[in-house]
C-alpha cells in the first residue's frame, strides 16, 4: 500500500511538473527583429509596415536597417512612433532631401551674390577645372536628424535606446560592410544612407562611409545576432528589369548595382520569418512627392500577411509605451570645441555660426548657424555632435570640420538684355589668398559692353570686416536730350542740341570699405570712395562731345536689410536699403565741382496671398544735395532686365535710361502666380516722378507724373530667370516689349 500512494504521488508531482513547463513554454514571447532594407523614397513604405504593426499590438525589440531603412529604423528605435513618422515625411522639404537646401536668409550677402549671378561653379585647382564628388553634403539631413533625435543625443551606444538598433554602411576604401551599433546616432544612419554621388561619405574613426546598401542591403543576420528569434523583414529593392524596360545608360548601370543585393535578398529570404513586399513598382530612389502613396502600399503589403502577425500574439497599448517625450527646448552651449581649423580661425566659425560659447540656443538658431557654415563652401565636411558639459549643466558643441582643400573657383554666367546686350561671365575665386578668412573675386563680362567687378574682402565674423572692391561700368545708348537736362538740373545747355543723342557713358569706382553685419540680415558699412566719370558722345559738335571726365574722392555709409527668400521671384521678406555719399574732391573736368551728396534709398516687401500667389510691393527714392557737377550722377529710369545700379532705375511703359533727373521717387507693386514649379505669369504697376530737385515742394507726394504697367511671364533655370515683358504707358500710349535672359550682372 505505501509503494501505491508512492507512486500516485510521484506520478501527481511529474504531471505538475510537466504542465508547469508547458505553461512556461506557452507563455513564452519570441523576441521580434524587425529588419528594413534600404531603397531611397521607396523605403517610406517601411512606415505603413509599421503603422499596422503598431495597431496589432506587435512589439518589436530589436531594429536593423540600411540605408532608408536605418532612418526610419533609427528614428522608430528612437521612440518615434509610426504616426510621428508620417507626419514627419509629409513635412519636410522635399527637394532639400536630395541636396543642400541652404535657404537665402542663412547665406551671407557674399553668398547670396554667388548664388544669383553664376549658373555654374566649378572647382578650379593648379589651374585645371574639377567637378564636385557629390550633389549634396547632407547638412540639410544632418541638421534635421540632430533636431529629431535631440533626445537621445548622449546616448553612444544604439542598445541603450528605446528599441536596440543598428545599421549599415560601407567603407568607400575598402568595400567592407561596417556594422554600427554605437557611436552619434544622426551621423551613423546618415552614413549608412550616403548614396554615392548623391550624397557626401561619412567620416566616422577616420573611415569613410557610404551607402550600407552597396554590400548589405537587408541586415538580417545581424539582427538576429542581437537576439531576435522572429524575423519581420520588409523589403523594398528594386527588382531585375528586362532588356525592354532598361531605356537608357542609367537604368543599365542601376541594373548592375542590383545583381549583388538582389542575389543576397534570395539568399537570406528564406530566414525570414515574416516577409513583406510592398508594391512599389514605377516609383524611384528619389520619388518623395509620391510618400503618401508609398506608405499606404507599405500598409498594404502588411494587411496581405496579417494573419501571420497576428500569430505571434499582440501586446497591449505597444504604440502607447513606445513614445517617447521628445526634446524641445533650447540648447544650454557650455564650449564650442573645434577640430580640423588651419585656414579659418574659431572666430570665423562662430561668426558663421551666429552664437559663440555660453550661449543659449534654439535648434532652429543651431540650424541657421550650421546651413550658414555650410553655405560659405569653406568646408567639404561639417559634423557636430552634443556631450554633456565637463563645467556643469548643459552641452558641449563638439564640431569636426574638414577644411574644403580647394581654395580656387571658376564660375560661368550669361545674361541678355536692351541696355547691356549679350554678356558671358567668367569669375575666378580665390579664398586664402593673404590671410585666413580672405577671399578675392574677379568677375570679367566679356561681351558688347566689357565690363568688371573685383573684390577683396577679409571676413571677421562677428568683428569689423575690411575690403576692396573695384569695378568698371560701361554702355552706349541714344538718350533723350530733355532727359539730361533734368538729369543735371538744368546744367546742360547746348545750342542745337538734337532731341535725342548717342552717349558712350564709362564709370570706374574704387572704394575701401569697413562693414558689420548682424545674423546674415543687417549689413552696415562706411568707407571711402574714388569715382571716375568718362561721357562723352559722337553725336554733338567737338566741343560739347564730352560731358564729363572727372575724379572724386568722397565717403559713404550704407545700410541693407535683406530677408527676401528669392531675388527674382520673392514670396516673402523685406528690404531696406539706404546710402549716403558725400563727394568733397575732384578733378573737375567741367570746372564747375562743388561739394555736393547724394541719398538712395529702397523698401521691398514681398508675402504669399495664397500658396501660388504673392504679392511684392517696392519703393526707390533718390536725391541730390548741392550741385550736380555731372549728369552721371543724376538718375534714369526706364526699361527693365538689367542689373540696376544706384543711378540707373528699371521702370515699365518706359524705353531704357527714358526718364531723367536729379532726383526722383518710385514705386512698384506686383502680383506673381507661380502656374507650376518655376514658372511664373505676373503683372506690374508702377509710378514716379523724377525731375529737378522735386523735393522741394509737396507737389512729389501729391503728384505722379510717370505710370507704366507691364504683364510678363518668367522662368526659372539653372542659367537664371528668363523672362519676356510686354510694358505700356498711358502717359505717352506706347508699348515695349521685353526679353531678358539669365541672372543680372
């Protein structure tokens, strides 16, 4: 009898040990992997995928990716929910993705000239022409990843994050894969997405890095070296095309890129668990207008398999427990500290920057700061990363800058209008030439009006800034008689005089100028200034044929505000600009020279009335003060297309340089429809008076003596604005039609 209840008993404690384990074995959760192969704007599909996989409840505890699937990976294993992430891609600049946005109101007024007169800039070292080695260094990215992933910025090692992550990316050197799981999370998923040729390589430990996708486009056994017992992999690589659907060299070369990841996704399929094939066929690498479809085919791939999914088992509120608060408020900047500096001083980089140390900065100021840096094309390589500060709360600034090794440029424009006619552009650029931080500018227009423009400037940053500058004006144009008589008030009296004549008119100007600007808006600058005037025309008899051909000598102060987003087309921002000049010395051709001024002003304001509609409102005044020893320091007006000077005032209804006198007043408003992307139609108004010295009595307020009106269409191209206008004035019932081709110079 006891060897009986010894054995029920034994028998009791074995089949409760063995419900006990199958208990254990039933309750038991596989760890998820979730692994997403890179595929440029194709990869958005990756947040569809997660957007059901959020609303079943399925946890994922290990994160791997390449390429765009490290960032959507990288910011998803950061606590960045799916929805997060839509709302994310849906507002970012587009176009900024795929190369350096670096808007108009972060360049320095040096920068926003570059940009507004050269079609093309190329690299110029040991006097043989380079191209660059990338479209784009990334900063834009760069910066917008730091900014998401403020967060999470002291964090080093990718398993310390909400979900464990890592990455791929390959050594350009040597075509090895590179596994990062640790280090500056914004600077590795960038460096696992560098694109070549699109996108700069990646220094990190003195190895640069590409696309991850080159050798390892879907890291699946990595991931499941991390832990992961259930593979979820969505891939969104492109497939093999036939000979029928490769229409050109780049289709072929992207074939050939995809023989080896497509070889490795039929390899490594079979191990995953779960796998999800969005239908992304006839979207590219760069289709991120297309986003919104792309994500919903993610979500539709994913409902294809919810079965599966489901069987893993969900877990409760998993979107829920996976947000993360993130970091908004400004940075406490303890010490900036900057690596790589020998031509450029930390001066210089903190006049960039707009912010020196024991600052406190906003990310949207961090941001300007950076894309300024950037802008100035003094560095081939920006990279920053937080620390916490060695003296206390807040943030180290820790910066690697990589000096851009050429310091010469060659740029090429070309520009077309009525005054100048036909010109082609030819600059040559060099930075360091004497000291650190100096650049000299040599602009040469070779064409029917030989002109040029050279500039010597040493930049000091957030210090005084001393330059140089010479230039040569010069045109010839029949200009009405009435006109220079205004023009000179009164002054010019010639017997016989035609109503029109030829003018050959020539300006030299040399000036030695001090400046300061305040966040690349406010620009301030005084100097001094030698002027030499040479008109003279073939029309008139011998001993009136030359009106002038003085020297002065004379200083100036200037102001300019600047924050129009766009020179030709503004949709938004304003302008002040404002000289004065006092003249004190001259030659005096003409006998005739007294100390005399002048005062210039303009106002510009330009805002959206819908998305596609702007509106651009402008005032120009001018005057003289004393005598005017020379009508060519009177004002024209008249005409449009060409670079305006002090002097020479675009106005519509009106031939060229038709309107004169020694003082004047003008404004413009002017409605803009941009129809589709760079193309515009718009209409003008304008009005002055201008006479002699009309400020004199009320009568320039009351009074508007000329009006002209103008209906235009203008493209925008890589050469610059192409425009055609067709301009009336009812004050004299003709009519002018327009052509102007590429920037202004």
């Amino acid at each position: 009898m006891k060897k009986i209840y010894l054995f029920v008993l034994l028998f009791l404690l074995g089949s409760a040990g063995v419900k006990a384990q199958n208990d254990t074995l039933t309750n038991h959760k596989p760890k998820i992997g979730l692994v997403l192969s890179g595929g440029g704007a194709k990869g958005l599909a990756h947040i569809g995928v997660l957007k059901v996989l959020e609303r079943e409840g399925i946890k994922v505890d290990y994160v791997a990716g390449t390429s765009m699937g490290a960032i959507v990976g990288g910011l998803y294993a950061a606590g960045y929910t799916s929805s997060e992430l839509d709302s994310i891609f849906n507002s970012i600049d587009v176009s900024a993705l795929i190369k350096d946005y670096i808007p108009r109101i972060s360049k320095s007024f040096y920068e926003k000239k570059n940009d507004e007169i050269y079609a093309l800039t190329l690299p110029f070292n040991n006097f043989k022409i380079g191209f660059p080695k990338a479209l784009s260094r990334g900063m834009y990215n760069y910066n917008l990843m730091n900014k998401l992933l403020a967060h999470v910025r002291h964090i080093r090692d990718f398993s310390e994050l909400k979900t464990p992550f890592l990455c791929i990316a390959t050594d350009a050197e040597t075509g090895e894969a590179v596994v990062l799981d640790k280090g500056y999370l914004p600077q590795a998923i960038l460096a696992s997405g560098a694109f070549p040729s699109l996108f700069a390589p990646v220094e990190i430990d003195g190895r640069f890095l590409i696309d991850g996708g080159v050798v390892n486009n879907y890291p699946l056994h990595e991931l499941k070296k991390m832990g992961a017992e259930v593979i979820i992999g969505v891939d969104v690589q492109d497939g093999l095309k036939t000979s029928e659907e490769m229409e050109g060299a780049p289709d072929l070369l992207l074939q050939i890129s995809n023989f080896s990841t497509i070889n490795q996704m039929n390899a490594k399929k079979p191990f995953t668990n779960i796998y999800i094939k969005p239908d992304i066929v006839g979207y590219s690498v760069v289709s991120f207008d297309s986003g919104e479809v792309i994500i919903k085919r993610g979500e539709e791939a994913t409902e294809k398999v919810i079965d599966e999914l489901r069987a893993i088992g969900g877990t409760p509120k998993v979107k829920e427990n996976h947000y993360v608060e993130k970091y908004t408020d400004s940075l406490n900047i303890k010490d900036i500290n900057i690596d790589g500096l020998s031509k450029y001083t930390q001066r210089y980089v903190h006049g960039k920057l707009g912010f020196k140390p024991f600052s406190k900065v906003s990310f949207d100021q961090l941001d300007k700061g950076i894309t300024q840096l950037n802008g100035t094309e003094n560095f081939s390589s920006i990279s920053y990363k937080f620390n916490r500060s060695t003296t206390g709360e807040g943030d180290d600034l820790d910066m690697d800058l990589v000096e851009n090794p050429v310091n010469r440029y060659l740029k090429l424009g070309v520009h077309y209008d009525a005054l100048y006619k036909a010109a082609a552009l030819v600059n040559v650029t060099q930075k360091k030439l004497f000291l650190k931080s100096d650049v000299a500018s040599i602009d040469l227009a070779l064409g029917d009006n030989v002109r040029y423009n050279f500039n010597y400037f040493v930049d000091n940053g957030f210090y005084w800034s001393v330059g140089i500058n010479s230039k040569y004006n010069k045109f010839s144009r029949d200009l009405p008689y009435s006109m220079m008589v205004e023009a000179t008030g009164g002054d010019l009296d010639i017997d016989g005089a035609p109503s029109k004549f030829n003018v050959d008119y020539a300006d030299l100007e040399n000036r030695l100028y001090f400046q300061t600007f305040y966040q690349q808006k406010y620009l301030l600058s005084v100097g001094f200034e030698h002027r030499y005037l040479d008109i003279k025309s073939k029309t008139l008899r011998q001993e009136d044929a030359r009106f002038d051909a003085s020297h002065y000598l004379g200083g100036f102060v200037n102001v300019l505000v600047d924050t129009y987003d766009n020179m030709y087309f503004p949709r938004s921002g304003f302008l002040l600009k404002g000289e004065y000049r006092n003249f004190f010395l001259s030659s005096d051709f003409r006998d005739n020279f007294k100390n005399f001024s002048t005062i210039t002003g303009q106002v510009g304001y330009a805002t959206r009335i819908t998305d596609k509609l702007a509106i651009d409102l402008k005032s120009r005044l001018g005057a003289v003060i004393g005598n005017l020893p020379s009508f060519g320091f009177g004002y024209a007006l008249g005409g449009y297309g060409f670079a305006d000077r002090d002097n020479l005032i675009p106005f519509y209804g009106y031939d060229l340089l038709g309107i004169g006198g020694d003082s004047f007043i003008a404004g413009t408003i002017q409605l803009d429809y941009e129809i589709f992307k760079k193309h515009h139609i718009n209409f003008s108004a304008n009005y002055a008076n201008a006479g002699e010295d009309i400020f004199s009595t009320s009568n320039w307020f009351s009074k508007i003596k000329y009006s002209g009106y103008a209906v235009g269409y203008g493209m925008q191209t890589v050469l610059g604005p192409i425009e055609a206008k067709f301009t009336y004035s009812p004050d004299t019932g003709r009519t002018y039609t327009v052509f102007a081709v590429g920037f202004w110079f």
